[in-house]
C-alpha cells in the first residue's frame, strides 16, 4: 500500500463487489432453478430463494435425464466425462514428456524437423479442420469410441514446450553424475526427469483436465450414440425447442453437475491452476 | 538453447519421439492436407464424384454475400469480446490489487468461471435473457425493454459477447493480476512522494508496464473469440437470426456438417487457417519482445 485513501479502498470494494456479484449471479438463479419444479419455473418471474425440488431434479437428471427432450442418463455422461477429463491430460503429459526427453537429451537426425512438426500443431486447432477430421477419424472406425474422443486431443505443443523449456533447466551436472554411474538415459529419465518434472506435471493435468471435461466441437462431431454423450453435450441435447419449452429446472440441474467437476478443480488446485495458466499461455 | 551433455543411442529418441508424431501426423497433418485438397474440390450432391476447379470455391466465397458478412460479424464480435473483456478485467485486477482485506474471497469468486464450458455457459446465459421466461427478460421488460434475442439479431449478438466475456473475465483477470503485482513498488512510492496521485500513477506507471500483457490478452482474447466461442454459439443463436450471429468457424460448420458442402467448408477451413498462422506469428514475434523487455 503507498498510501492511504480512505475513499478509494470504498470504491474499490465497491467495484470488487459488484464484479463478483455479477460474475456470480448466473450461478446463484442456476442453483435455484435447479431446485424447482416446472411449474414455479415457467412463472414470470421465476422465484429467487431455492425451491424444495433438489432431490428429485437430481435424481430424475441422474437416472433418466428429462423427459420432453434428451432420455439419455446424466450419470452414464459424468462418466463419459471423467474418462475424457482424465485421459487427455494423462496421455497429453506421457507423450509430451518423452517427446521433449528426446529431443533435449538426444542428438539425431531429423531433431529439428520433429520439434517443428510438432511446433505447427499450434496452428491447426480442431475448428479449422473439422470436415476432414471427421473423415478420418470415420475412415479410422473411431466415431463413437472412447479412442476417438479422446486420442486426437493428446497432441500438443504447448505441453512439449513447457517440458523442453523446463528440461533446459536440469543441471547438466545431473545428466553428466548419472553417466558416468553407468545410468542409461531411460534409468536417468525415471529416477531423475520424471521426479524433477512433478510441479509442471501437476499444474498441466488441472489445465487440460478443465480443457478435456469442457470439451464441446469434437465430442459434438464424433458422437451419435446417447451412451457417448459427455454432459457439456448432453445439456446442448436437452434444449429441444423455443424457451416455454424446455424443463429448464432439469437443463439447470445438468448445468450444475457440469460445472461442478472442474469448479472444484480450480477452486481446491488454486496455486496449481494459476501456476499452470500463466505458464502454459507463455 | 542446446544441452552440452546428452545421451547417445540410435534408435531411443525415435521411439521416443513416436506416439507424439503418429498422433500429429494422423489426426493433424493428414486431416489439414485433405482440407487444402478438397478446398481445390467441387463434390457432387451425394459426395460420389469431385473433380478439380483450382481456386474456383474461394472465388466463389469472396463473391459470396453471406460469406463476406461472417467476416463483418467476427470482426464486430471479437473487437466487443476482447475490448469489453480486457477493459472490465483490468479494473478488476487494478481493484483487487488495491484491497487487502477479502482479496482472497473475491480472486475465488472471480476466478472460477474459468472452469464453466462454453456451451455450458451460453446456456446459462440463453436462461437468463430467455424471451419469455427469463429473469432479466422480466427486469428489462420493467423498463420498458423489449427483449427477444431470437428475433432480434442485434440482441443475439450482445447474448454472445456478454457470456462469452463472463466466460473469459476470469482469465485476462489473473494475467493482469500477475502483471501488478510484478510493477515495483518502489516506482509507485517515489512517484507517490513526488505528487502523483492514484489516478496519475495508473495512467503514466501502471498502464504503460502492462502494456505487453493487454497486447498478449488482446491476441489471446482474439484467438478465443474467433475458435473457443463456438460452444456459445451453438447452444444458443446457432448463428441466427438470419446469421446476424454466424462467426466464420460456425459457419465452417454449419455449411460443412450440415449443409454438407464439403468444397465450400473445407476452402474456409484454409483461410481460417491462414488467419490462425497469421496471429501465432504475431503473438510468437511479440513473445520475443517481451523476453528482452
């Protein structure tokens, strides 16, 4: 603090207040709206303390999704989530890992040819290229697998980046001590590398958790089947037609069960999440 | 940046390196080159036959009305979701800097949009601003505000700036809170003993060393705006009314996967692509600045 300004620090609370008020407020009517009933729902205005419907509408969600429009079961989603949430930032971390050990810790042919390939991922993203994707992801037999929700989100540059950029940082004083106790390279990347790299581990999995769990363009374009559904598309699927038509307190009870799972990720992993933010962006 | 000591082996960094450049080369490299291949492509109604028309489907597209109209609605669309977002983050992020007491409350409540999906988002949003049902719907009726965004394309759009900004708050927010945070202090004490005041200090001292971070958000919020935006946009205008809301990766996949014009789509596929190269270039020119800064 540089000085004191007693009536600045009001209005800056006051400005803080109400940015967290309106950042807040979609949450807050989307809770409520999840407790009520249909009825309460589709009065003008709808009620803004919770109803008491917050068993049923979960329960109903969870079972049996709604029932004008998607039938398809929240639970069986969650779980189309978890798997994809869990394994692009598991199979994004093992492949980015080794990649960058080879190409920090090898000299070869073709090296810098490789962390080029690689580099250029950077300026495909999925929404440039979604017809053909498509194609060969169907030429392939990957439409509604877990494999195809799944593998092609595993490549990634910034990933290997930030591997290589932190390798660069490993003494070599390390590298040189394990050679000549006669440690390979594969011995020297588990018991040296691996450990070393737990920090970036850990702040990259809660970003590309968020970014697997939140994923909408590709499952949307690779699954058919309502068992493949995750929930960010099971609620796109719940919305049938014009607004009165909608369950809108089962749509908001699947939007809280969406959001649930990576909230927590970022409010509980705080220091990881930011630390992942701001490094992987750079 | 090279490593003085390194292992040796013929084969190892290859297996090494291989499930990374199998997936590049699978799902990235080969996809791109059928999207530069079919965008040179005029397919038949049924996708039995094609033949080759050279440049014929962009010159189609530039002619096209609609098309040259999905350039004007993202320029207009990401110019309002990267100003509006940076401007309310960067008040944010100066406030915040300021408080002690509750900074911690309200960096959690600020924060945490970050981890809703896009299309989870416009749901929520699409709720509110429902025409018939909605709770703001109802408040902005009481001021006499007829508000129905599914008719309304200009409504539509301020529907999709405002959730896809709530969305992103969080993000330029903490990248701006870093960036205070690593002003010295020092700086703004002798400007302080010197006279300057709050205001003074944050438009000669604050603004001009954050300048390389505003240019990063700017990219970055540019980059969402153009390709993370979807997700809002299909669940909620899908483009209309009248394509008042159809940005142009919408509109490679509304004319690609539902109107199934596979030419059309994929020649738009390579000028998106050639906008994203252009702003990676940008960004990675400017991160090269930033490093000597």
């Amino acid at each position: 603090m540089v000085e004191k300004r007693p009536l600045l620090d009001v209005v800056s609370h006051a400005i803080l207040i109400i940015g967290a008020l309106l950042i807040a407020f979609p949450l807050y009517v989307t809770f409520v709206a999840s407790t009520l009933s249909f009825e309460e729902i589709m009065s003008v205005p709808m009620p803004l303390l919770p109803g008491d419907r917050f068993l049923e509408n979960y329960t109903q969600v969870l079972t049996a999704g709604t029932t004008t429009g998607s039938h398809a079961a929240v639970l069986d989603m969650l779980f189309n989530s978890t798997v994809m949430a869990l394994a692009v930032p598991l199979g994004k971390i093992t492949i980015s890992i080794l990649s960058s050990f080879a190409i920090v810790y090898f000299r070869f042919p073709l090296r810098n040819f490789f962390f080029w390939m690689i580099f250029v991922t950077l300026m495909l993203p999925v929404e440039v290229r979604i017809i053909p994707t498509f194609k060969v992801m169907a030429d392939l037999g990957l439409l509604n697998t877990y494999a195809g929700l799944t593998l092609p989100l595993i490549a990634s540059a910034t990933a290997t980046f930030l591997f290589r950029q932190f390798f660069m940082t490993i003494p070599d004083e390390l590298a040189e001590a394990a050679r000549m106790d006669g440690a390979g390279p594969m011995r020297f990347f588990w018991d040296v590398v691996v450990p070393l790299s737990k920090t970036t581990m850990a702040a990259l999995f809660v970003i590309q958790f968020i970014y697997g769990w939140n994923q909408y363009l590709w499952p949307l374009l690779i699954t058919s089947e309502e068992s493949m559904y995750t929930v960010v598309i099971g609620i796109k699927r719940m919305i049938v037609g014009g607004d009165a038509a909608n369950e809108w307190n089962l749509v908001m009870a699947t939007a809280m069960l969406a959001m649930l799972p990576p909230a927590l990720v970022v409010l509980l992993m705080q220091k990881w999440f930011v630390k992942g933010l701001v490094e992987t962006e750079k | 940046m090279e490593k003085r000591v390194v292992f040796r082996s013929a084969w190892l960094p290859y297996v090494l390196v291989a499930p990374q450049l199998a997936i590049t080369v699978v799902f990235f490299f080969w996809p791109a080159g059928q999207a530069v291949w079919y965008s040179f492509q005029l397919q038949d109604a049924f996708g039995l036959s094609s033949q080759f028309v050279g440049l014929e489907n962009f010159k189609f597209l530039f002619r096209d009305p609609h098309y040259l109209q999905s350039f004007k609605t993202t320029a207009v669309f990401s110019v309002a979701v990267a100003g509006s977002g940076i401007a309310i983050s960067l008040l944010l992020a100066t406030m915040a800097d300021r408080v002690i007491r509750g900074a911690l409350v309200y960096k959690t409540i600020l924060i945490w949009p970050y981890a809703v999906a896009a299309a989870v988002a416009g749901v929520l949003w699409a709720f509110l601003f429902a025409p018939s049902i909605g709770i703001v719907t109802y408040v902005l009726k009481g001021f006499g505000i007829d508000w129905n965004w599914i008719i309304n394309g200009n409504q539509a759009m301020l529907l999709i700036v405002i959730a896809s900004v709530w969305k992103q708050i969080s993000y330029n927010f903490l990248f701006f809170l870093a960036g205070l945070q690593s002003i010295p202090k020092s700086l703004l004490e002798a400007a302080a003993i010197d006279g300057a005041g709050p205001a003074r200090r944050f438009w000669t001292i604050v603004i001009p060393l954050l300048s390389p971070v505003t240019f990063f958000l700017l990219v970055v919020n540019i980059v969402y705006a153009f390709f993370e935006t979807f997700g809002v946009i299909d669940a909620t205008t899908q483009g209309g009314p009248a394509q008042a809301t159809q940005i142009l990766v919408y509109k490679v996949y509304h004319d690609g996967v539902k109107s199934a014009d596979i030419g059309g789509s994929s020649a738009q596929s390579v000028i998106l692509m050639i906008i994203v190269i252009a702003l990676t270039a940008i960004q990675f020119r400017f991160i090269e600045r930033k490093v000597q800064y």
